[in-house]
C-alpha cells in the first residue's frame, strides 16, 4: 500500500511542512475550526482508527470509537 503523510503548503511562499511521519498510512487530514487540531485516518497502531494530532504541541491521541475494529472512514469532516 505505501506510505502516505500530510504535507501541508503555504500558497503565499509555497513552502511545505510534513505534519506527519510515520511508516504507517497517514490520510483524509481534516483541521479543526481554530486551526490547532488535525484529525486524520492512519493505520499507525495496527488498525484503521482516527487521530486527533494538537499542531500547537504535536501531542496526538487515538480515537477508537469501535474498539478493536478497523473503521471504514475517508474524506473527515470538521464541523
């Protein structure tokens, strides 16, 4: 499958930042209303889960609202 990460792009300078990086497949980035928060979708932990990473500090957490099951989730939505 590969491994995919976020990249983020500033349009003005065109400079990239990764925002992620893990061997796992990191996909479907959604931010948060204020611009701290990113949730995606990864398999870093084995299983297809959701990640909540802070921008600020660069602390993440799971989301395993199925426990141990994969979830079926792509294209996140912020609201």
């Amino acid at each position: 499958m590969g491994n995919f990460d976020i990249w983020a792009i500033d349009v003005e300078s065109k400079k990239l930042s990764q925002l992620t990086l893990n061997p796992a497949l990191d996909e479907s980035p959604a931010f948060g209303p204020d611009g701290k928060y990113m949730a995606f979708v990864s398999t870093r932990s084995g299983k297809r889960s959701i990640w909540i990473k802070n921008l600020q500090t660069q602390g993440m957490i799971e989301l395993c609202p199925f426990g141990k099951e994969n979830i079926e989730c792509k294209d996140l939505d912020w609201k």
